[in-house]
C-alpha cells in the first residue's frame, strides 16, 4: 500500500487531539496525531504493540510508573497490555505504528 501526502483524511479523538490513519498492511497500521498544546491523553491500554516518534513539539508520557519527557526526535515502543497516558506541553505531531492493526482506526 502506498499513500501520497496529504493535509486531508484527518479526525478528532479528543478535543484537541486528531488522527490520521497513513497506511496500513496485514500486521501494522501508522498513524500520524497532531496534539494541542494543554491537552490530555487519559491513562489507558489496549492490546496493540505501538511505536512511536515525535516529529515536533514537547510530551510528557506516563508508560506504567515511568514517566518520559520527549522531545523531537525521541522515540517509545509501549507493549500491549500496558496503561500509559500524555500530556501535551507544547503543540506537537507524532507519528505511531501499532500491531495487530488497530481496526478502529482504519479509514471507512
């Protein structure tokens, strides 16, 4: 699957936080979010493996009882199962690829 760049295809999660689904195959789905600054991410967990990077902005994310200042260019891998939460301290876009594929968030 090949997807070209595009500034549409874009949803809300929360206020304040969308998502785009970028491409996905039979084992892995990427997304991109764009994150408001002062926003939450509540503590949550799913059973989806999720990677990540941040390509811009500043996040304070809580994996289980650790918590992680990261900063553009750093990256995560969360394991399924596992509470995690964020907070946004600066308006930022990340990019995150969960397997199996998140079927809630492949496009209709």
């Amino acid at each position: 699957m090949f997807q070209k760049s595009s500034g549409d295809g874009y949803s809300p999660v929360l206020p304040g936080i969308e998502l785009k689904t970028l491409v996905h195959g039979d084992k892995t789905l990427m997304t991109e979010f764009i994150l408001e600054k002062g926003r939450q991410l509540p503590r949550h967990s799913h059973p989806h493996e999720q990677t990540g990077y941040l390509v811009k902005g500043h996040m304070r994310l809580v994996v289980g009882s650790e918590i992680f200042e990261v900063m553009p260019g750093d990256s995560w891998c969360i394991p399924g199962d596992v509470e995690h939460c964020a907070e946004v301290v600066e308006d930022s876009v990340a990019i995150e690829v969960f397997s199996p594929v998140r079927e809630d968030y492949l496009t209709k």
